[in-house]
C-alpha cells in the first residue's frame, strides 16, 4: 500500500466523525476537539485490523494518532507502508 | 459439569444468603475458573480460554440472572485482566495471566475516588518516583470487592500524567476498609482502598506512562461496559422468571395474577426489553469479535440500553410481587436493587448517552450537499 492509500483511507475513517468540517492531514484532531477521547481507542482497533499491524505499548501516544500525517508516519514506521 | 448446572446447584440457592452477608466465598471465583468463565476473554494464545465475544455473553447473562453481585466481580476481574493482556508488558503477563485465567488471582479495577467519579481523568492518587518503584499515596472509593481481590489496577497521576499500575493488595502502606450497606451488589462488597506511601514496581505499570486514561481505563471500561450489558440482560431474565413464577401460583379475584391484563401488559414489557437488550448485547458481540471500531459504541448502547431496561424489569416485578416483592422472601427486591446499581457503574448512563448522541450527530446526520 502506498502512502496516499493509506492516507485515503484514514481519512475516510475519520470522515465518518467528522462530517461537516474540512480538516488538513495536519490538523490535530484531539487538540482541536474534532473528536472525543474514545476516538482513540477506536483509531487503534481501526488501524490494527485495516493495516493489519499489532502497535506496541510505545506506539501508543496521542500524539501518534492526533493526525492523518502522525498515524501515516507511525505506519510507515512500523513497516506497514512503504516510505514512498 | 455446565456453567448452567453449577449456577442453578451452587449460586441460586445462595444469591440471597451473599446478599445478606455483603460477600461471596472466594471458592466460587476458583470454581468458575474451573468452568473457564475467568479466562474466557483471554486469548488461547495468552494462555487464556479464548472463547468468543458472543460465547462470553452468554456465561455473563447467565451469572447475572442469578447474582449480579459475582457478576460484578467478574466484571472487575475481566477488566483487569484485560488491561494486563492488552497492555502490560510480556514479564508481567507472564507474571499473571496464567493466575488471573485459573482464578488463584483475582484483579479489580481501583480508578473511582471520593472526590473523582465520570471525570476520571482528573484523579488525585499520586505516583512519585522513587527509584525503581512507583510511592503511591491517595485514596480509591467504591472500590467493587476489594476485600477479595489479591491485585488491583490502580489509576494515578505521574508527572507525565495519569498512569495504570498494578498494585497487589497484600502491599505494605494499602489498606481496605468496606463500605457496607450500600443499595445493591452488596455481595461484591464495595471499599475505600487506602495507599500510604505504597511502594510498587515500576515494571508493573500497564500501558504508556501519562496516557493511562486515554488507553488503558477507555478500554478496560469498554470490556466493564460489555459484562455489564450482558449481565444486566441476565437480570431482566430474572425478572421475568420471578414474575411469571408468581403470576403463574397468585390468585386474586378468582383466577391467577396472570390472567388480569395489566399484569400481563407488564410481563409483555419486560420480555420486550430482555429480548431487546439481547439482540443488541449479542450485536456489539459481534462487532468485538470483528475488531470493529464501532464496537465501542455499540457496547455502551447495549449497556445503556440493558441497563435502565432492568431498572424497568425489576421495577416491574416487584409491582407484581405486591408486597410480597417488599419483603426479604422473594428474590425481587434484590433484582430492584442492583438493577439501580446498573445504571451508575462503568459509566454512569449520562456518560454513556454522551458518547451516543456523538455518535449519532457523526452517523446519522444526512450528508450536506456540496
């Protein structure tokens, strides 16, 4: 899967909570409030089963799940993705 | 021997008498262990039963209709254990799994505090450095059979933010002291769990440090949420099997209680709800066992959901029972009880109608057109 895949993807994922708002791969979507805490567990299970990866305890930071560029980079880190 | 066999020889008959004594002996946690119900969330591979989501369910409605006070333990005791198996390291799932899937240990889940109840974030249990130990200082309340629990997973706050760690209770500076009389569950007697200067082991800390709020109580209470859906559906099964008992042998007017028609409207309202919270307990199951994102969302609706449907239940069979549901020679007063109990824990039904409605606004709302 390239990049931009995975990058559609998550953001297809997210469309379905965010509805309404434009939102950049950039933006933090807990820090903007775009979505509520349980929105992580939910990217966890999401990730693990559409990328078919299992994430270490050190892979779990907000902050690698607070944007469509930070969930992309954690993939490509965890050899998921190609680097492109 | 089937679970079914051993709640109808050795829990029914009891489930009063447990009641009364606000505890349940510690030999019915090893016997359910026997019969695979402690270990059923965990994975084979983790040494664990490994038993489908919907299997489960099954185990947990059928303990919750005769005593959700043990299914409360088992609620606590899964939701520790899953923390352990989702986010502890391999040396400390070694060190407990096999314990916690035989039943020679039982976990429980200490997040809840005098002060902090749905804000469960904001927790003032600390967790300072001291060396390679964790010195843990603050005060846990409502704490669900503390008395019996030989390891709790304890929330509190590190420099980097809130943390899980796991604290045996037989700690030097823990102490426990029960709450008695409270409305219901009285037989998983809830405590005030006491920490002076506890010193634990760094290495027994469960998840990220500073992110145990987000991941490791989020997920712990959806599995709290899940055994609590399927039990409280177990207690509307109760209901039923009480009222229709009665309704059945009580004759007023002539005929039995059955046959008058408001007695009837009722019994129709609570097997509407049971098999309503059936079908949508056994559909979050179905999600779990599919990894869904969504199963979050449908767990808490089928909690929410099962929950004020066996307040509705009970409500109703004590109605039925007539005075009689007053008193302490029928099980229904109980069911009243801790039915009320359902509504609060993992989640007071607020919180859970939040997380609901947010779903909703995202989901149901139609789509602007561009």
């Amino acid at each position: 899967m390239t990049q931009i895949e995975a990058r559609t993807k998550i953001r297809a994922f997210l469309g379905k909570f965010i509805p309404e708002q434009d939102f950049a791969d950039g933006d933090e979507i807990f820090a903007l409030g775009l979505v509520n805490s349980l929105m992580a567990m939910q990217l966890v299970l999401f990730l693990e089963k559409d990328f078919a990866v299992k994430f270490a305890n050190q892979d779990l930071t907000l902050k690698n799940f607070g944007s469509v560029d930070a969930m992309t980079d954690l993939l490509v880190r965890r050899g998921v993705i190609g680097a492109d | 021997m089937t679970l079914q066999d051993y709640l109808g020889v050795s829990v029914a008959p009891c489930a009063e008498a447990w009641d009364r004594e606000e505890r349940v002996p510690r030999r019915v946690l090893t016997e359910l262990a026997g019969l695979g119900v402690l270990g059923a969330h965990i994975s084979a591979a983790q040494g664990g039963r490994g038993r489908p989501a919907t299997e489960w369910g099954e185990m947990l409605e059928a303990v919750g209709a005769e005593s959700m006070s043990l299914l409360s333990i088992l609620t606590v005791h899964a939701m520790c254990s899953f923390a352990v198996a989702r986010w502890g390291d391999a040396a400390t799932q070694e060190e407990y799994l096999a314990d916690f899937v035989s039943g020679r240990k039982i976990g429980g889940f200490a997040l809840t505090e005098p002060a902090v109840g749905s804000d469960a974030k904001a927790v003032a249990t600390r967790f300072v450095d001291a060396g390679e130990n964790w010195s843990v200082s603050g005060c846990k309340k409502w704490i669900s059979a503390a008395e019996l629990v030989d390891v709790f997973l304890v929330f509190g706050q590190t420099e980097d933010g809130p943390t899980a760690l796991l604290v045996p209770r037989l700690t030097r500076g823990l102490s426990v002291v029960p709450i008695s009389g409270s409305l219901g569950f009285r037989a998983a007697r809830t405590c005030e769990v006491k920490f002076d200067h506890v010193l634990v082991p760094k290495r027994w800390t469960i998840g990220p440090q500073g992110q145990g709020f987000g991941w490791v109580a989020s997920s712990a209470l959806d599995v709290g949420r899940f055994c609590i859906a399927c039990g409280s559906t177990g207690l509307i099964r109760a209901c039923i099997r009480a009222s229709s008992a009665y309704a059945r042998d009580r004759r007023q007017f002539g005929v039995p209680l059955g046959e008058h028609q408001l007695i009837q409207a009722m019994l129709a309202e609570m097997t509407t709800d049971y098999k309503a919270a059936r079908a949508l307990w056994r559909a979050a199951a179905k999600e779990r066992e599919d990894l869904q994102p969504g199963s979050i969302v449908e767990t808490t609706t089928a909690k929410y959901f099962a929950s004020t449907a066996s307040s509705r239940a009970s409500n109703h069979a004590v109605q039925i029972h007539g005075a009689n549901g007053c008193g302490p020679d029928f099980p229904v007063q109980r069911y009243f009880r801790d039915a009320r109990v359902t509504e609060i824990i993992e989640g007071s039904n607020q919180m859970q109608q939040l997380m609901i409605a947010r779903d909703a606004l995202a989901a149901f709302a139609p789509k602007r057109g561009k």
